[in-house]
C-alpha cells in the first residue's frame, strides 16, 4: 500500500510539473507573438509615417 501511495504521488507531481511547463511555454508563445505583433506595429506606424513625409514632399512640389 505504501508503495501505490508513493507512486500517486508522484504522478501527481509528475502532472503538476507538465502542468507548469505548458503554462510557462504557453505564456512562452504569447509574449512571443504580443512581440510579433508590437513589432508589426512599429512597421507600419515607420511606414506611416515615412507616407507622411513623401505626402508634405509631395504636396511641397505640386
């Protein structure tokens, strides 16, 4: 009996550790895609403003 009682034990902690590792790798994922997304945003707010300046330059010659 103390023997199942060790092994349920640690499964239980087996499972709580894969439990953790998931969640840290998920959470992993997340920042990583948050940074993806963060680093589309900078794209497109340079490329807006690059826009602007051929705009002004534009509208200077016209």
């Amino acid at each position: 009996m103390d023997n199942v009682t060790h092994l349920k034990m640690k499964k239980s902690d087996i499972q709580e550790r894969i439990d953790t590792f998931m969640k840290n790798l998920n959470q992993m994922f997340i920042d990583k895609e948050f940074s993806c997304i963060s680093n589309s945003l900078g794209h497109i707010r340079y490329l807006t403003n690059m826009l602007k300046v051929v705009d002004i330059k534009l509208s200077q010659k016209c």
